[in-house]
C-alpha cells in the first residue's frame, strides 16, 4: 500500500484499492486460522451473508450454516458434555455451611482457633448423610440431597483474591484484572452452537463482563437477557415483536440490508465487527419465533412448574432448561445472594432455600428427558467463607471473605456422580488435599466438553490465549 | 493433609522460637547461610528495601517473615515440611514454586534453608525502625507515568512531506520503525462524517456535505473543525464523555422502591447541565477541576458554578458513610488522575506506590465535606403562573407528609404507652441477656404481650442515666446504683428527671427492674387522653412557638421527638424520619417521592446545585486497619497522594482542604492530569487511548503506545491554556487523523489493533449517536440545549427526559435519565457506561438485541416514517431522486447507480408483494394498537420515585409501512449507517 499525499480525495485510490474477493477471502480464512479450527474451504457468500440475498427468503443452506462462526463445531475429543448450565452462585457461599461439614466447630465454637483471628463460629446447620453415596448435606439443601448421587462435590476450590469483583471476574473469565473472555464465550467458540435461530450462549442476569467476548469475535458475547416469570415477553426480550412489520417482508428487509453490508464491506474491507454484526442480524430474525417459545414456560406441564417452583429463580433454571433443549450452548444463571456476612442462620438458610427445590427440579428433569448426560450443571460461587465470625455481624453472626477454601458442585455432562473431591483442612477454612483451583475446575470444564484446554487458543495480538492461561489441570477423578 | 496437632504445634513453636534470642551458633548460620540465599534470589521480588510484596510475603525483616504472605504462614518453625516456604523451594507442589521458573534454588541452599527452620527459625535481624512505606520506593516512582511531562522534540522522519503536524511525526517515525506506511487519506465524506460525529455526536447534514465537497481550498478541514468546535453540540457529545467518568446518574442507587423516597436526585441535572456549558465554553480544564472539587471555596466565584460540585455528590448513596466518601476518592482520583486508590483502603495499593495512608488523607478531606441542608438556588422560572402552580402543588404535597407526621406519631407512642413496663422489662432482658433464660423470657413477653420489637429497640435507645424519663431506671439497671439514692435524688431541686415521671415515683420502695418498670406505667397513665391536645398544639403552632405543658409533652413524645409544624420543613422531616425503624418509615409512607417528582417534572420548579460545604470542624481520618471502621490506626493529616508530591506532602490547612486538593491536581506540575486528559480525548478521537485503560494509567497499565506523543500533547494542552477546543484541533488536523480505515493485509496480522495507528479505526455508534441520529433522519431532533420537562425553555436547563420508553422524547440523549440502579434494557445492550463508578471506556458490543432494536422498535419504525414523509422526500415523485434524498439523510452521501438500481429493485419487489397483504397482518396492527392504547392508559398517573421518568406525548402509530418507509427501514438497519469509517 502505497500512501497517496497529492491527492486530497482519494476516490482514485478506493477504485483502485478495492478490495478484492481475494482479499476478503484471505481475511475470512485468518480469522479461521486464529480459531484454530482449520474449517477447509471457504463461501464468500456464507461471509457476506449472500445467501440471504440469493435465495430470496428461502432458508438457509447446511452448506452455509457450516461457515457460520455460530456452526456446531467437533471438539478434540469425544466429551459427553454438549451443553453447559452455570449456576453462578454470586457472593461467596460458605462452604462449612453448605457442602463440606466441619463438626469440630462445635467444639470450638466462640472459642479462638490458633491460625485464625476472631472466634469460631460453628455452622447452625445440620447436615445428614444422603443418597447411596452417603455424602453428608447440610439441611438447607434437602432437594439437593435427594440429587446427590448424581453430583459430584469439589471440596477443595480456591482462589487468588477474595474480593468480589476480582473474584468473580475470575470465576468467569479465568482472569484476575485484565478484560478476557468469558467462560461461555470460549465454550462457545470452541463448539459452535446447535440452534442457529439462537444466540450460543445466554445469560439470565450477572454482570456485563462475566458474558463478555472480550477480544474473541463479537458473536461469542453472551447475550443477556432480563428474565422474569410472569413478564410480558416483550419486556424479557426488549422489541422481541414487531408490530408493524409481518415476518416475510422484514426477511426482505434484511435482505436488502445484507446485500448493501456486502457492498459497504467491500468499499471499507472486511472487519470482524461487521461481521458479527451481520450474525446478530440473522440471529435477531430468527428468535422473534424461537426465542419466543423458549421463554414461555407457561407451555410447560403443571407438575414441572410447581417441581420448578414458583420464584424467580425456579423459573429461570426452567427457561434455562428450556434453552438448553433448544440447542443454546452455555446458559448461566445468576443465582447470588450468598454474602452472608452478618445473620447467616437465617440468611443463608433463605438464598440455600431459594435454590434448593429449583436446581433438584433442573437436575432430575434433565435426567428424565435424558439430557443431563449431556449437559453439565455446575454450581459454585467466587470464593468461600470464614469459619470464623465476621467482624461487623455483631448481633447475628455471619463469615467473612475466604479465598483459601471452597466448595462447588457439577452434575451430568460426564461428571462422576455421587462423589466428593478434596478437602480442606480440619477446620474447612483451607483446601488442602487435591486442590482445585478456578483454573482446574475450567480445564476440567474444558474437557467434560471434550477439550484440551491447553490447546483451544485463539490468537490475538501476536500471542495464543486460552482460557487457563497458562495454568489448569484436569481433575480427572471426578470425571465418570 | 496436615495433621492437627502438628499444626497447632508449628505455630506455637514458631512464636516461641521468635521470641527467645537466637544463639551465637544460630546467628553465625543465619548470616553465613540464610540470609545470603534470602538476599541474592528471594528479596527480588519479596522485600520492602524493593518495593515488592508478591503474595504479600517481604522476606527482608524478621516481621515480615513473621507475617507471612497472603497465602498463610510462610513457615512454621521447627516444622519444615509444614511451612510453606520450604515447600515451595522445594517445587514439591506445582502451584507454589519459588523462586519461579529456572531458578530453583540449589539442593544445599534447600537443605541450609530447610536446617534453618527445623532449628526453630532464629532470626536475628533487628527490625528497621521506620520501615519504608510499601511500593513507595525509587523503583515504583519511576512509572513513566509519574514523571514529570517534558515536551519531547518532534522526530526526524524519512517522509516529512507527509507530515502536517508534529502528531503525524510522532506516529510515522514509529511506523518507519517498523517498515509500514500509512494508509491514505480518507474520503471527504468519510473525513467529514468523522470528524462531525467526533465532536458532536451527530451526523453532518447534505449541505455540510456538499460545501465540504465543493471547498478545494487547503483550510477547507480547518474550517469545519472550527465549525464543529463553535457548535452547541460540542458541549453536548464532550460532556456526555465526562459523564461516564464522573458516574454521572440521576439516582441513588442502592435499594430501589416506591418507598424510597428520596431515590431520584432532583437536580443532578443541574451539574450535567453545567459540565454542557464548560465544554461548550471551552472552560480550561484546570478551572473546571477547581470548579468540581471546590466551587463554594473559590473567590469570586458565581452561583451557576455552585453546580459543578454535582460531581462530587452524584454518586451512589450507599447507607455506610465510608462508602459514600470512598465513592468520592474513587472519582476524583480515577477521574483525574488514572489512578485506583480506593485499591489503598484496606491495604498498601498491591501495584502502585499508594500507601493506605494516602487514601486516608483523601479520606479526611471527604469527611470533612457535608453536603448543606440547603441547597443553592441556581434559577427560578421567569414565568409567575407556572412558579405559582409548582408552589401550590409543593405546598399541598408537604402538608400531606407533616399529617402524616403527626399521624405516626400518635400511633407509636400511643403503641409504647399501652404497656410501658412490658417494653422495658422484655426490652432490657433482651438487650442485656446474659443467659439463655433472660433471652427466652424476653421472648416470652413480647409474644404474650404483641411487643413491636422495633418500638422496643427506640425504647431502649433512650435507656441513658440522663434521659428525663427513663434516667432513674437506667441509673438502677446500668448503674447499680442503690434505688433509695436514686429515689432520693428525685427530690432534689436540680433534678432533671421529669415531674411526672417523679411523681409516680414518689413513695415507692422499687427493688427489682419489674417494680421500677411498673412504676412507668403508673407515669404514662397520666396521659390519657391528653396525647391528643398535645399533638395537635405542635401540628398547629405557628412560627415555633408551642403553647404546651412542656413536661406532659415530654411524656406523649417519648420516645420520639414531636416538631412544631412551622419547623418541620421537609428536609427536617427527612432527616428525622430517616432515623425511625423501617417498619415506621413504611407505615408513614411520606411522599417524599411524589416531591422529587414534582421537582422533576414540573416546569415551574426552582434549580438547585447539588453542592458541599466543608464541615464546620474539618477533622483528619485515622488508618482503619484493614479497612475496618472499627480498628483504627494512626490519624493521618489531610494532604495529597505522596508519589505525586514534592517530598513529603504538605497538611492542607483551608477548611476540608478540597480546595488544595483540586489546586495539586490541576496542576502543570502533577504528572497525571493532563497526560489522563490527553489519553481520553485521542481515545474518542480514535477509538483506543495510547493507554487503554483510561481510568488507570498506574504500574499495572500497559505501557503507552506512542510514550513521546502523549507527552507532546500534556505539554501543548498545558501551555495552550489547559484548552481541550485547541488539543482536538490539533489532533484532528493532522494526517494521522485524516488516514483512511482501509486495511492491509500484512499489517493485520504484524499488527492486527492497529496500535501504530497505520489506519483509521472503524467504530460503532456508541448508544447516543446512534439514537440522536435517528431522530436527525427522521428530522424530529429537539436542538434545544435547556429544556424544561414539559417543554419550557428554561434559562436554568433542563429536567431529564425518557430515551427508551414510547413516547419517548426528541431531546439528545444526553439529557435522557440515567437510573445507575436500573439502567434501562436498551441503554446496556448498547453498551452505555455503568454508571456505578468511573467507566471511560465503553465497551463495544454487537449484541442481537441492538438488531432488534433497529428492527422493531416503535421508536426505528417511526423514523422510518418521518423520513419519507419530510418535504425533502415527500416532494418528489421520481425513484431515483427520492432514494438520493433518502442517501443523504442516513448515509450522507450520494448512492451509486448500484444502489440506486438495489433500491429500485426494491421497492418493485414491495409494491408488488404489498398489494397481496394478508388481512391477518392487518388484525395484528389493529391489536397491537390497541395493546399501545391501554399501555398508555396504564402509564399515566404511575409515576413514583422509583419509576423511570415518563414524557408527555403520542405513542407511535401502529401502522404497517409503505414500501418507501419499508426501504428507508432497511437502510437504517445497515451496517454503515451504524460506523464510523
């Protein structure tokens, strides 16, 4: 390229630099190569969305579906995981409360333990021994309990920094400070989606950048949605309707608009950001009928309603069920509420109750429908909590911050059920044996959906990344 | 696993061996063997003398090592396979290996280190009296960042013929570097849609276009960047970025319901206003750093600037102080200075040279800053009848809440005399439970008796030796004191305890907290009936004075505080019902809301400025340890950050000391102030700051991208007078500037970010060009920079409007309300900044909600509409001169026959398909029409305090669309009318 300082408008030089098909073609393939998915040969019309504008409405070629970035995609391996369910339990769950019980606070309750500032503070639940397993549950999760040989329980999470942001942005993107992407986004990048007509990865609630894409394409951003049961779904899904426009003359619309897209690509060249705009386009149109359906749970039997029960929070796992049928890849729910740091009994009884019955409605209609093999449901929050009180919960007691032990569960997608793995110290205010950091239980993830994590990268600013960065081992003893 | 006991045992060994003195033996290997190794590979990274804490662990003092790190201990003494130390030089876990990589230490300098520890860890080093602030050392001051700007020389390059501006050298002498040319100039349409979205947020109109285009003089750009920069809508675009660092919002946050009342802001519009107008008047920036910090302490200064200190109380009201105070130091310094110090208070900042002191001097300042009950009045409306109707509205609403008042009032205390000695008994028992049975007794009372537990703890409250009426209880049960003294002190003339309270005390022989409790019952009797007269004497009196028996009122108030009527304005009344149980908050129910609302709303409302004052008494901020408001450390003068200091930094001595404060940072001396500035206005200009991280140009940044430009561009700000109107000329007059989008595919992939700035970035609409745009299309576009809500044009500005609900409003987004506690659906999916805290840089997005958005909003459809139906378009019948008409109002271009021959094609296709509409179509429209109809009806009257605000106006029209507003639709959803190229 050339720099043409004569000329003060340089309609000579757009003529003749043009981009070519070539040069598109040539683009598009790079941004296959950083995918690392090596697809083979390449549609220029698929890029461009020419389809659309050829087949004059009708529908999408296989052929063209397959070039989509969105197109289902064979992972390095076999992983019977297909579909990944995160219930992201927001705020820090204690872990001495819900999944690894530590009598021996009994013992030292009000008392101080050496090692730890502050008094010890005994969890006031009872926990009791569930299922064929045998694995002890605390008494706030009795639904749970009757699911426990179908969960296996990570008693030895940890993390670097137990201050939220940081350590949620953690959970989700498997980096401390700098902008990465999401778990889902890599989830999604690495295996496409099924459902062309939705967006790969969903996301009821939780913050901008536990979705983001961060310099992964555009597409691969979770998309958001504000739901709650009982809302028009014009509301859930703002201008989800269109009320002036039947379905066949907006096709033609965006038709229209596609074949202008390609003629404006062509004058500025090829950017992914455009892209990934195109994508949203084509995926907007189509949920105006799928996504439709996918959130109305009123087309649900009674029973699986009242098994799902009547919050919030129970219909969001159905609709996320829902989803997951559909083909979406990555659903994650926000479930939070765990940041008991004053009036634990009572409140962390409550946000456990909240989720209790919803998440064993989720976990036993998957299995009945035969989808819990195939879909991964994993529950955990950023970090977990003190054994000792907190400082300010002066008149009811509650945990404060702890990023050296914590517990998370998964079930189904390939995940050995009824087990536990890990353990914390004697107390349960460290894990100590089998340790599982945020980077493990992602490389574990990884490879429940049948990657090497070490090796879906995605090139970017002359360096690969992944989702591990540069650390991650698989805890293979909890996969079946 | 560890097992327990060994656990137990190593800690306790570890402060054992601490404590005694080490042996000469000891010491002789500590020195010869220890600290050598601990010197040469540890201190690296570990050690106060370098300023590095990794894992918070310093290996160089005998304190440190006794610390640990953020990891636990770092050894157990006696115990070397239980210290983590020695575990990790060992590489026995994969985690923890240290020193890192390549570095393991050899196997005899494990085995001294591991001898060490097992003979108990002898550490004979003396501490070091005053250990050096952590980070703060040579090293963490040598950031570039903390240096002062110095003006670099321009470069010498190979193409001068290329360069127009020092900038273009900067730029070009790092692409030679790199063997790479800059891509060639953009088109003059390109050029001119750019730069007039770059400063006004909105597209160029045809005619701009075509004069653009018909200039071949070479001042041609210059003229319309001066153009640009004398518009309106400068203001409007540059405030709008201000804002998202300034976390600009027009609500509180926090919990948000129609019972928070005071949830809306009612005039942080006045300080967005007023940043409108610094921008719009070139305000230089170190005035408008003053204006911000320290308006109400400048001299001569004029009311309307009383506004600017909006930007140190528009954030987030959280209910602990601290919060609110540490919200503060987060903007001002993020916002100011790129720098995170609220990361300093709990601890040292972990990366840059902020010590947890430092933020306790910023701490005092904001302590020592209130915001005054009253605010500034900024303008009243010139119209009488429309101040006379908000006057008459404002009046009925404050007489509704005192009723209320009064109301509550009764109730409560008339609640608490009923059984004055069960409150007490249940309450003390409760309060004092020093065993079980004291607990479940109390409990017992309050559920035989129906205590409201929320009374119960007010009761309490007032359960001091010097209350008037629960005084001599209070004496008995906390004191101890013996009853016959208490009782006795009754008697005497200084005696405080009210008369009627030692009325029915006299006589009495109390032993027990029952009997004592029993005796109030006996003084709240002599109520009756009387607790109405009195409420009624303070809900009537006029101008303060109450004519009431003082002490029977004592009684009926108890234990609140009755107010006259004339007294109880409504920041009185705020203030105290702010301090009642929540329980009682609700059942009053004040309708503080529906006055934020009226203040929001209605056209005849006063402006104020959401000011502060400095606390009568300016006090400093003790160290809370930790960042626990309970454990304080050392008190810590009011003063500026020490890295940014000459030496040791000054006490500020005027008042809170906002007004040094603002003086240290807009100064030419501060290092950060104008480089953050620069970095910001070259990242809007181009998509990407030299840093991108806008709000932290700390230690953890990336370095800058052109170090020796960013400096050229402080300098020059600075010396232009602090002048952003003279840095974006600058800026944009140059070639770099003026380089096309067009890519290269080698550059791509040696430099795919485009940091060298070989070409112009291609950047998406971000959420209020692209909606102000559609309303330029659809010609719709209110120009008006103060607007009234309803309307009015209003001298003092103008209330926030609704951007995303029908009807929504045709003002500039700028002036839509932002809810930080629920930014509305549409605003997120455009990636508008959260307006928690300072977010500079928004994020770019592409989202299918944007798409359906464009596709099926009310809001698309209608400027669809619009369009064809302006005279421009409506007036001719030809195609290919209407679709010409159409290009220039959403592309700002003339098509090409392809696009005209697209269009044609077309609009043939729509004629044809749309005289087959299907009748279904038409109920569709006929229902949805309907559905709008009763929405609105639901709408009116719904507004509270929590609400978003709602405009007056139509909804759109459900209406299927013609073939032409159908095209014009479809242009609209195309990618280039949503990029600039």
């Amino acid at each position: 390229m050339r720099p043409d300082p004569c000329s003060s408008c340089s309609e000579k030089y757009l003529r003749e630099h043009t981009a070519g098909a070539d040069d598109l073609i040539f683009t598009r393939r790079q941004f296959l190569e950083r995918t690392g998915m090596g697809m083979g040969a390449l549609s220029l019309a698929s890029i461009l969305g020419l389809n659309v504008v050829d087949a004059q409405g009708a529908p999408v070629s296989a052929a063209t579906k397959a070039m989509s970035p969105l197109a289902p995609r064979q992972p390095h391996f076999a992983g019977k995981a297909k579909a990944v369910i995160h219930i992201f339990a927001e705020g820090g769950p204690s872990q001495v409360d819900t999944w690894d019980p530590k009598p021996i606070l009994d013992k030292y309750a009000n008392k101080t333990i050496p090692g730890h500032d502050g008094l010890a503070y005994a969890s006031p639940f009872k926990f009791t021994k569930s299922g064929k397993s045998g694995i002890e549950v605390s008494e706030v999760f009795p639904k749970l309990g009757e699911c426990i040989d179908d969960m296996a329980i990570i008693r030895s999470m940890w993390t670097d920094i137990p201050a939220h942001d940081v350590a949620q942005r953690f959970m989700n993107t498997g980096s401390l400070q700098l902008p990465k992407p999401s778990l889902g986004s890599w989830v999604v990048y690495g295996l496409g989606t099924e459902n062309q007509n939705m967006p790969g990865f969903v996301t009821l609630g939780g913050d901008p950048e536990w979705r983001q894409a961060s310099f992964l394409p555009g597409v691969f951003q979770g998309c958001n949605v504000n739901y709650r049961q009982n809302m028009p779904l014009e509301e859930v899904l703002l201008n989800i309707r269109n009320q002036f426009t039947p379905l066949d003359r907006q096709r033609r619309q965006l038709d229209l608009a596609a074949k202008l897209n390609q003629m404006h690509q062509k004058a500025i060249q090829q950017d992914a950001q455009l892209e990934a705009r195109i994508e949203a386009f084509e995926i907007a149109f189509k949920m105006q009928t799928e996504a439709t359906d996918a959130f109305d749970i009123t087309k649900e039997p009674a029973e699986a309603r009242t098994a799902y029960g009547t919050s919030d929070l129970g219909a969001k796992l159905l609709v996320a069920r829902r989803l997951v049928e559909r083909g979406v890849r990555f659903v994650q729910v926000q479930a939070g509420g765990w940041d008991h740091h004053a009036g634990l009994d009572q409140n962390l009884r409550r946000t456990a109750g909240a989720i209790d019955s919803p998440a064993a409605a989720l976990l036993k209609d998957l299995k009945q429908r035969g989808l819990l093999d195939s879909t991964l449901v994993l529950w955990g929050g950023e970090f977990g909590r003190t054994i000792v009180k907190d400082r300010n919960g002066n008149d009811t007691p509650g945990r404060d911050h702890n990023g050296r032990g914590f517990c998370a569960w998964m079930a189904g997608g390939g995940v050995k059920g009824g087990t536990t793995y890990g353990s914390t110290d004697e107390f349960g205010a460290r894990a100590v044996e089998n340790k599982v950091h945020i980077h493990d239980l992602h490389a574990t993830i990884m490879s429940l959906l049948g990657f090497d994590h070490t090796k879906l990268t995605y090139r970017y600013n002359g360096r690969d990344f992944r989702l591990t960065d540069n650390y991650g081992n698989v805890v293979k003893d909890i996969i079946a | 696993m560890l097992s327990r006991s060994l656990f137990l045992t190593g800690v306790f060994m570890a402060s054992a061996a601490f404590a005694a003195d080490p042996t000469p033996e000891q010491i002789q290997f500590f020195e010869s063997k220890v600290r050598p190794v601990l010197s040469a590979k540890c201190y690296k990274c570990h050690s106060l003398e370098e300023g590095k804490a990794k894992g918070g662990l310093t290996l160089d003092s005998k304190a440190g090592l006794l610390k640990g790190g953020d990891t636990g201990d770092a050894l157990k003494a006696g115990d070397p396979d239980g210290s983590l130390m020695i575990q990790a030089i060992g590489y026995k876990d994969k985690d923890l290996q240290m020193p890192p990589k390549g570095e393991k230490l050899t196997n005899s300098e494990i085995a001294d280190l591991t001898a060490w520890v097992k003979m108990g860890a002898p550490d004979p080093r003396k501490e070091v009296a005053a250990t050096k602030l952590t980070g703060l050392t040579d090293k963490a001051r040598e950031h570039w960042a903390f240096q002062p700007v110095k003006k670099p020389a321009i470069p010498l390059v190979k193409n001068r013929a290329w360069c127009v501006t020092p900038v273009d050298a900067f730029v070009l002498q790092q692409l030679e570097a790199k063997g790479m040319v800059p891509s060639p100039p953009a088109t003059k349409e390109a050029l001119l849609r750019r730069a007039t979205y770059d400063l006004l947020g909105l597209p160029p109109t045809p005619q701009e276009i075509y004069a653009f285009l018909a200039d071949d003089s070479p001042q041609a750009f210059v003229k319309v960047v001066d153009r640009l920069l004398a518009s309106p809508h400068y203001g409007e675009r540059w405030a709008r970025y201000w804002l998202d660092s300034a976390r600009y919002s027009d609500t509180t946050g926090g919990e948000r319901n129609a019972a928070r009342a005071d949830y809306r802001f009612p005039y942080a519009w006045t300080y967005r206003d007023w940043v409108i107008k610094s921008f719009n008047d070139d305000m230089p920036y170190d005035q408008f750093i003053l204006q911000q910090l320290a308006a109400d302490k400048l001299p001569k200064n004029t009311t309307a600037n009383a506004a600017a200190l909006g930007f140190i109380t528009v954030g987030e009201q959280f209910e602990n102080a601290n919060d609110v105070i540490n919200d503060r130091i987060d903007v001002v310094t993020k916002g100011f200075l790129g720098l995170t110090v609220s990361c300093a208070r709990c601890h040292d900042h972990m990366f840059d040279p902020i010590p947890t002191e430092d933020y306790y001097a910023l701490h005092g300042i904001f302590a020592s800053t209130i915001e005054p009950g009253e605010q500034p009045l900024l303008g009243v409306t010139s119209d009488v009848k429309l101040a006379e109707d908000f006057k008459q509205k404002l009046a009925a609403i404050e007489q509704e809440n005192r009723t209320k008042y009064y109301d509550v009032i009764s109730e409560q205390t008339a609640l608490f005399r009923e059984k004055p000695s069960a409150y007490l008994v249940a309450g003390h028992k409760r309060a004092q439970a020093s065993s079980e049975k004291d607990q479940l007794e109390a409990d017992q009372i309050i559920r035989d008796q129906k205590l409201d537990v929320q009374l119960m703890r007010e009761v309490l409250r007032e359960l001091r030796k010097d209350d008037p009426i629960l005084g001599p209880l209070a004496r008995f049960i906390n004191g101890g004191e013996k009853p016959a003294v208490i009782l006795a002190d009754l008697e005497k003339p200084e005696s405080k305890v009210n008369p009627l309270v030692a009325g029915a005390f006299k006589g009495a022989t109390p032993k027990t907290l029952e009997e004592f409790a029993k005796l109030y019952d006996k003084a709240f009797a002599s109520v009756g009936s009387k607790a109405k007269d009195v409420v009624q004497a303070y809900a009537t009196a006029q101008s303060g004075a109450v004519t009431v028996d003082a002490t029977m009122a004592q009684l009926v108030e108890f234990p609140f505080e009755l107010v006259a009527v004339s007294e109880l304005s409504t920041n009185r009344l705020r203030q105290i019902s702010g301090n009642w149980p929540q329980q009682m908050q609700n059942k009053a129910n004040f309708s503080f809301a529906k006055i934020n609302e009226l203040l929001l709303t209605h056209d005849g409302a006063p402006s104020k400025a959401m000011a502060v004052a400095d606390a009568m008494k300016p006090r400093d901020s003790q160290v809370f340890i930790r960042g626990q408001a309970d454990v304080r450390g050392d008190s810590v003068p009011r003063r500026f950050l020490e890295v940014l200091s000459d030496g040791r930094p000054r006490a500020f001595k005027q008042g809170s000391g906002r007004l040094e404060l603002a003086q240290a940072i807009a100064s030419k001396k501060n290092p950060l102030t104008a480089r953050v500035l620069v970095n910001r206005v070259w990242m809007h200009h181009f998509g990407q700051g030299f840093v991108r991280t806008p709000d932290d140009i700390g230690t953890q940044s990336e370095a800058p991208s052109h170090p020796e430009l960013i400096d050229y561009l402080s300098h020059y700000f600075m010396e232009q007078g602090w002048s952003q109107k003279k840095l974006h000329k600058l800026i944009m007059l140059s070639k770099v500037y003026q380089n096309s989008s067009y890519k290269n595919a080698a550059y791509e992939v040696s430099d795919p970010e485009n940091r060298l700035l070989w070409r112009a970035n291609i950047r998406r609409l971000d959420f209020e060009s692209l909606r102000d745009s559609l309303l330029v299309y659809s010609g719709q576009l209110d120009r008006a920079l103060v607007r009234n809500a309803n309307g009015t044009i209003s001298p003092a500005g103008g209330q926030p409007v609704n951007l995303t609900d029908e009807p929504y409003s045709y003002r500039r987004s700028v002036y839509g309300y932002i809810d930080r506690g629920n930014l509305p659906e549409l605003m997120s999916s455009f990636d508008f900044s959260n307006p928690e805290m300072t977010n500079s840089a928004r994020t770019t997005t592409i989202v299918p909600q944007q798409a359906l958005f464009l596709m099926n909003s009310p809001m698309a459809v209608d400027v669809a509409r619009r369009i064809i139906a302006r005279p421009e378009v409506a007036s001719v019948r030809e195609d290919h001169t209407r679709i010409l008409r159409i290009y220039e109002i959403i592309f700002q271009r003339q098509p090409s026959p392809t696009e005209i021959k697209v269009g044609v094609e077309f609009l043939t296709a729509e004629n044809r398909a749309q005289t087959a509409l299907v009748a279904s179509m038409k109920d569709n429209v006929e229902k949805a029409q309907k559905d709008v109809e009763k929405k609105q009806s639901e709408m009116m009257g719904r507004n509270d305090g929590a609400k978003a605000i709602q405009n007056e106006g139509k909804l759109v029209e459900r209406r299927s669309l013609t073939p032409y507003e159908t095209y014009a639709h479809a242009l609209i959803l195309s990618n280039e009318a949503s990029y600039i190229n």
